[in-house]
C-alpha cells in the first residue's frame, strides 16, 4: 500500500473518530496565555488546561494531529535520520476515560490492521512495576522476549511536581540493513542510538501525583497521553532511509536539487562516506528549516532579533549557509514555497493565504542578511588588524551582529588563526535561553523543586523606573541555588524590583543593573525576567557576578516600558472595541504585548471586512482623543464581577484573595496585572498592521501604537510601494508595445498617477491601488507572454523543419532555456510531419542540459547514447525525456550518429 504523509494522518484520525473520540484541529504554533512555552512542541501542550482540570474538555476522549516546533537541538538538524524542527504530532488522549488496557488495545489494532506493520517485529517497554501494561502486551501474543521491563529513569514520566505515572514505548525493527555493525537486539535493550530499532509511539499513563518530596499518591482521575511523530512513522510505512527521504520531504529537496550542482541520493545513507553524509545533510537543512519558517510566517512570527522572531531569523539564516555550501540559485526559494504549502494546505488550510507574506518576508531578509554579511566581515578584519580577535568579541560577532559562526570559523581557518572554541560554546550554549525555555513542558514555576522551596518575599513596583536593591537569591543554570556566581549565567532575584516579569502576553521589561559590590560597579543586563513560584521575579542573565546581599542599583528601560504599556492599554481598548462594535461573543483567546506591537487572537465564524477593521481603529483613535484616564481597583474576584471586569482565566482569578481591575471610564474593564498609561492620550495613535486567520475560526489582529512607531511604520510600508511600483513599470518596459500599445498606455498612466501617502490613514487606499494595478499589469504580462511563447513555437517548427534532410536519418539541434512543455508539443507537431525522422533536441533549461528524443528507434538511440554518455531519464518506444551529466553538443551527437 502506498502510505503518502496525508493518508498516514488521516488514517489516525478516522481510526479514533471511528473509536468515540472527538477530532481537534491542529492549533497555532504560538502558545495562547502560556509563558512556560516559546513554541508548541508536542500534541498534549495545546491540551495542558484539560489534563490539569482548569478546563472541561469538549469530549473526554480527543484525538489530534498537531503542528510542532522544537530548536533546542537545532545543530542535529539535518545530521541525524530523525531530528528536525518542525514536525507533525499525532496524539489520541483519555481524560478520565479509557486507561491502560484500551490504550494498548487502539494502538496494536491501528499499528497491525490498518497500517498493516508485522506484529512480530514490535519490540516494547515498559515500566518495571507495571505489571498491568506487561500483561496486556503478551496478550497480544507480542514475544515475551522483545519486551524489556525499564526503571523510572527510561519509562516514567516525571516533572518533580504534580501528575506523572509510568509510560510504555512501541518501537519497530526496521531489519539489518540499518544495523550495518550487526549489533542486534543489544541496540534496544541497552538504549543504544540507532536507526534500526525506531520508536513510532509512546503512551503515557498519568495516574500519580508527585508532591514534590517524592511521595506519591494515586489520582482520582488518571488519563493517557500519547505521542506518535507522524515523520517517523511515515519513515517506517514508507521504509525509507531516514524522515527526510519521506514523500513530502523528498518534493522539497528535487526542488533544491533543480537548482543546485549536487544531487541528493537517498541510498548515500548505506555508503557511510562522510564528504557524501555532508553533502546530504545540507539538502536536509534547507528543506526542513524551509518548512519551519513557511510556517512561522504564516502564522505572524517574522525574523527579528528577539524570542520567537530570533528563532524564525536563526532558521532561515542556518538554511542560507546550507544554500552557500551546495551553490544553491536562490531562485529556488518561491518554488520550495509553493511545494511546501501545497503539501500541506489541505490540513493546514491558513497555508494558502500567507503564500506571498512569506515570500516576500524571505525575501527581506535575505537582503538584511547580505548586509549583516558585510558589516561582519568588515568588524573581523578590524579585529584581525587590531590583534583583538577573542572568544568573545567572536561571540559578539554573532550574537550581536548576526555574523553567522560558520562564516567566522572558515575566516579563521583561512588566516591560520587560532581561537579557543571551548570558551566560544560556552557562551554560546548559555546565550540559548530561548532553546531552554522551549524545551519547557510545564509553567516555569512549577518545574522545579528549589523554586518552589525559595518562599522569601520580593517586591515589585509598577510605577518606579529605579530602585536600590538587595541580592535575596542566586540560581545557576539548573535552578540549584548558590551563594556566589562570578562571570556565569544564572538567575537572581532581589528584594525589590522595577523589571515587569513575562506575563498575561506582556513580555518582560529590558533592563539591568549596577553591581556596587563589585569593585568596578558592573553593569549587568537581564535577557529574561520570570515569575517565580512563590511571585518573585527571577532575573536571568547571561554573564555577570552576584553574591548573595549584594547591593545594586535596579532600572528598566523607560523607552521601552512606555511604548509597552501603551500596546497594553491598546490591546484592552481593541479588546472591548470588538466587543462593542462588532461582536459582543467576541472574547480574547490569546494576546501578545511588547514595544513593538499588540497582538490579540479571537474566535469569529467570519472574515472582518475593511470597513469593519476600520471603524473598530477609529473608535479606539477617538478613546485617545477623549483623554480618558486609566484607573486601578483593586478588589477580590466578587467585587470584580460586579463591575463586569473580563477575566480570561477566571479559575486562577477566584482563587485570589486581591485582584487588580484597569478600567478605560465606562468602555474597557479587564482584571489585569500588566503594565498601563495612565491616560488614553499617551497612546497618540493607533495603526492596524495585519488581520489573518490562524485556521479552525481563530483570527489575529496585529496592532501598532505612538507617533513614531506608525510614522517608521508608513516609512517602511512606502518603500515597498516604491519597490512595488518599480517593479510594475520594468514589467511594462517587457511587454510588447507593438502588439499591446493600447493597454500599455492606460496602465503606464495609471502607474504615473500613483502618489505615495503622506498618511497612515491613506495607506490602505494606495496599497489597494497599487495592488489592483499589479492585477491588471500581471493580467497583460499573460497575455504578452502567450503570445510570445506562440511566436516562439513558430520560430521553432521552422527551425527544426528546415533541418530535415531526406538523406539523413536524424535531426539534432540544441535550444536554451525553452519551456520543456512547449519544446515537447512543438516537437511532436514537426514529427507528425516527419515520421520517418529520429529527432534529438537538447535543451539547456534551468542549468539543466536537459534533452527529448522522438522517433521510431527511441530505445536503440538511448542505448548509445548511453554507452557513450552519463544520463539519466525515461520514456518508451516513441519518446525518452532526460538530461545528460556530461557536457553534450549537437557536433559529438551528429559525430555519434554519423548524420553526415
């Protein structure tokens, strides 16, 4: 059976529809309300509020597959058969249903009857108390001797606090050629790395609950949780080498191929050669990270120095370097696009609608980072000249300018320099907060037991930009606590702070502090700034030097902190214009605030027009206008209802003795903990950027605030129009004017009538007029090139047809960059015509000297040209499509032939 990625999904979720379980869409990469994780990385994270009974689920029994992103292990990618940064998890979960018994019972079913693998080559673990999990799988008549019983290190699922219970794992034994040591079954029994033996599902039981000390109680509702990455099992249906030598992946990397010198073996995985290894794992890059970032863009997140935005910037530069190594034309980038979203967009139906977003962001910064290129290159020889070159101006090189680390290690190479790389990881390895907060699966302050056991009080003021404070805790990397750290990472927290913590969608202030204890009064910056358990804000930085009652001196930036808490009062009047002036059901579902913007998420079972957008912004314009000043109630969760506050997690709010309610006069009342203007006024403006579907009925509105921002905004929107309009007029200056002379007049005097705006108000009006001129220009390049292309097939049949001679046997001629499909109907009206003629036409189409063969003999004529040349191809009698590896002339195939 031919198991494509699609029908793979689609068989899960029809298997568990048929079982009574509710099928959930997948939900955006970006975590809604949840700081603990940067990403979506796994089925059961868009779940957490259901397992934790915070939520009720819509069904007790849900099934999923969902889109997941994980980087912490990004320098894997593409080296290994099965680590990759965006990946497809499929997940069937009980919550307080089914337990071990039918778990299992579903997933031997699914695994044998419908995607037919041989039972025989399971080989399972379990959890050594489990006697229950044991006793089921022999049930399943599994050989007693491929099960392996682990202890709580390999099989029970444990976070140090709350829900946990022991898991069991199917893996497949895909046969000895992927064994090539012949180690045998020692590779499972003894966790050893291999390719043979591949874990294609892990089911949880979480029937316990861990205190924190250790102790543990059973839970009155227990629930299954399980995991099946679908690469993986496509990998196995499909018995391909590794996930990247799978349908979808595989329609990527023939487009890279296209347009690079190198080709892309699958077969490469068995010769072990590590020139060829390295080669293959640049293919793998590319098409991976391609497909991450099609989906990150799709869904908001653009490249940026910061959070998320980094990881997106991270990816795509990682692929440009692979792109570097395999000589790759760029012109590749729109078609991998396009391949990617159409393998997808039937699942993923918000795909379609970013295609040009995401090109077009690509685009930008690739020309950022050829940028970033030069002024690297120009600090390294600065450095070099100065004798300056450390491991840490190196670091800075990277981490500050971008310059990318495998650009600075082949400089280096070139100059014979020496640079201690060890310290360059170092730092590298603690920069990656963003890797370690991914890699989270619980809430930061829940995730380990010195955090919660730190109980001395902090406090933070909301309305001080400075502030004397004392060092109360140290925490290293691992969270262990300490009493000095000198030049290390780490976290620390003070008696009182002025740094806004990363919460209800506010990013953290940026901010820092002196030092007065060490001697040259360090200045320290925070990359990071989380609550803790017990409320305190843990500070994180990258390098500095604390010792427990150390006394510094505490400020966040004021710029920023402005321009944040403007996006956080901008995003509560959005909040409630919605409600008023659209929808009154409309509630938040997700909400992002920083400097930069606001971003809110909602469900609507429509699309808002222009009109509406427009009227919701000059609503919130006149609130500005108005002045209206922000007021603070403090009151408990009672008296916040009767004032209509809007909570969105009220579960958390009644639990809270004193809550903090902002009101905006009679328009806007939210229970909120974040940042605020203290008048309407402050804002100065607003802006709507964007508004795009995120699938399943959930929308994003994007959002921008203060004179300067909208007025950097329109600046960057126009150079675009500029561009645009560039562009549109270098199309006109292609089109044929003796054909289309009328046409190009009205549309060249609707382009020189264009006026950029002045306005943010107007900006919409002259986009949409540029947009529909594009439309209409586009509209007449078809046409032009239709005609062209005719004009061109003529050119050709004469050509070809005054190359027949009736004493010769054969027809040869070359062509550049002729559309194969055009070239092959050209070819067969001549052969109609000639059918006694054997007709050999080379084309040297996209780099590819590509080449058709029409005749009689077609069979006989491949067999000699490939007894002299290096080819590759297919066809039958009549026709053979192919291209040659070696440099072929029309002069060496006459001379072949003897067409003399």
């Amino acid at each position: 059976m031919n198991w494509t990625t699609d029908k793979v999904r689609q068989t899960w979720l029809d298997y568990f529809a048929k079982k009574d379980h509710l099928v959930l869409a997948s939900k955006s990469l970006i975590p809604i309300n949840d700081p603990s994780l940067l990403w979506i990385n796994s089925g059961v994270a868009t779940l957490k509020d259901y397992f934790s009974a915070r939520k009720t689920p819509p069904s007790k029994r849900l099934v999923n597959a969902q889109i997941c992103l994980r980087v912490n292990d990004i320098e894997n990618v593409g080296f290994t058969s099965r680590h990759q940064t965006l990946f497809e998890m499929l997940g069937n979960f009980s919550i307080g249903d089914y337990f071990k018994t039918e778990a299992i019972d579903f997933a031997f079913d699914l695994l044998v009857n419908y995607y037919q693998l041989d039972p025989k080559r399971f080989y399972i673990t379990v959890y050594e108390d489990d006697e229950t999990t044991y006793k089921r799988w022999i049930k399943h008549k599994i050989d007693k001797n491929h099960i392996i019983k682990c202890d709580k290190s390999r099989n029970f699922w444990d976070l140090g606090l709350g829900p946990c219970g022991p898991c069991t794992e199917i893996y497949y034994d895909r046969g000895e050629k992927f064994d090539p040591k012949k180690i045998g079954e020692k590779l499972f029994f003894e966790d050893i790395e291999n390719d043979r033996y591949v874990e294609i599902w892990n089911i949880v039981f979480s029937q316990f609950n861990n205190d924190g000390n250790g102790n543990y109680t059973e839970l009155a509702q227990k629930n299954i949780d399980t995991g099946a990455g679908i690469e993986r099992l496509v990998s196995v249906l499909q018995n391909s080498p590794t996930n990247f030598d799978t349908d979808i992946f595989l329609k990527l990397i023939k487009i890279i191929e296209a347009f690079c010198p190198f080709k892309y073996d699958p077969n490469s995985y068995f010769t072990f050669d590590p020139q060829k290894v390295k080669e293959q794992s640049y293919f793998r890059i590319i098409a991976d990270h391609f497909k991450a970032i099609t989906f990150t863009i799709s869904e908001g997140v653009l490249p940026g120095p910061n959070e998320r935005n980094y990881v997106v910037r991270r990816l795509l530069r990682r692929a440009l370097i692979a792109c570097k190594k395999l000589q790759l034309n760029l012109a590749f980038i729109e078609k991998i696009i396009d391949e990617i979203i159409a393998s997808y967009e039937n699942y993923y139906q918000h795909l379609k609608a970013k295609n040009e977003t995401v090109k077009q962001v690509v685009l930008k910064e690739i020309n950022a980072f050829n940028k970033t290129i030069d002024l690297g290159l120009v600090l390294f020889e600065k450095s070099v000249k100065n004798n300056t070159l450390t491991p840490q101006l190196t670091f800075q090189l990277n981490e500050t300018y971008g310059f990318p680390v495998e650009i600075i290690r082949e400089l280096v190479n070139q100059k014979g320099l020496t640079i201690d790389w060890t310290v360059f990881d170092q730092l590298m390895a603690k920069h990656r907060s963003i890797s370690k907060q991914n890699n989270q699966t619980i809430n930061f302050e829940k995730q380990n037991i010195n955090l919660v056991n730190f109980k001395t009080k902090s406090t933070f003021f909301y309305h001080k930009n400075k502030i004397n404070a004392k060092v109360i805790g140290l925490f290293d990397e691992n969270y262990l606590p300490v009493k000095e750290l000198n030049n290390q990472s780490g976290y620390v927290v003070f008696d009182q702070t002025v740094l806004y913590a990363t919460s209800g969608g506010q990013r953290y202030d940026e901010g820092s502090c002196i030092n007065h204890s060490n001697n040259n009064d360090q200045k320290i910056s925070f990359q990071g700034v989380f609550k803790g358990p017990n409320k305190q804000h843990f500070h994180y930085f990258l390098v500095g030097s604390f010792k427990l009652n150390d006394q510094v001196t505490l400020s966040h930036d004021e710029t920023w902190r402005k321009l944040a808490a403007n996006n956080h009062s901008l995003e509560h009047l959005l909040h409630a214009a919605l409600q008023k002036e659209i929808d009154p059901l409309i509630k938040q579902s997700g909400a992002f605030k920083s400097a930069q913007k606001a971003t809110i998420d909602f469900n609507l079972n429509r699309h808002l027009t222009r009109n509406e957008l427009e009227k919701v912004e000059n609503k919130i314009r006149s609130l500005i206008k108005q002045k209206i000043s922000s007021k603070e109630i403090f009151t408990d969760f009672e008296g916040s209802q009767k004032l209509n506050a809007i909570a969105y997690f009220e579960e958390e709010y009644s639990q809270h003795e004193i809550l903090r309610v902002i009101r905006f006069g009679d328009y806007s009342v939210e229970l909120c903990g974040g940042t605020h203007v203290a008048n309407t006024a402050s804002i100065e403006d607003c802006f709507i950027t964007d508004f795009y579907s995120l699938g399943a009925g959930r929308w994003r509105i994007e959002i921008i605030s203060s004179n300067e921002t909208i007025n950097n905004y329109l600046k960057a929107e126009n150079q675009k129009l500029i561009q645009l309009k560039s562009e549109l007029e270098k199309v006109l200056s292609l089109i044929d004017s003796s054909i289309f002379k009328v046409e190009l007049k009205e549309l060249q005097q609707r382009l020189d009538k264009f006026i950029l705006p002045e306005k943010i108000t107007q900006l919409r009006d002259a986009s949409d007029t540029l947009l529909a001129l594009k439309n209409d220009i586009n509209q007449l390049k078809t046409k032009n090139y239709k005609v062209s292309q005719q004009a061109l097939a003529l050119s050709i049949k004469k050509q070809l047809l005054s190359l027949v001679d009736e004493n010769k046997s054969y027809v040869i001629a070359t062509f550049n960059d002729v559309e194969p499909k055009l070239l092959l109907q050209t070819l067969h009206d001549v052969f109609n015509q000639n059918q006694t003629k054997n007709f050999l036409i080379i084309n040297q189409f996209n780099e590819s000297n590509s080449f058709i063969v029409i005749g009689n003999k077609t069979t006989t004529i491949i067999e000699k040209l490939r007894n002299s040349f290096n080819l590759k191809g297919g066809g039958n009698d009549k026709l053979f499509r192919g291209s040659f590896q070696d440099n072929v002339t029309p002069q060496k195939l006459n001379e072949l032939f003897q067409n003399k």
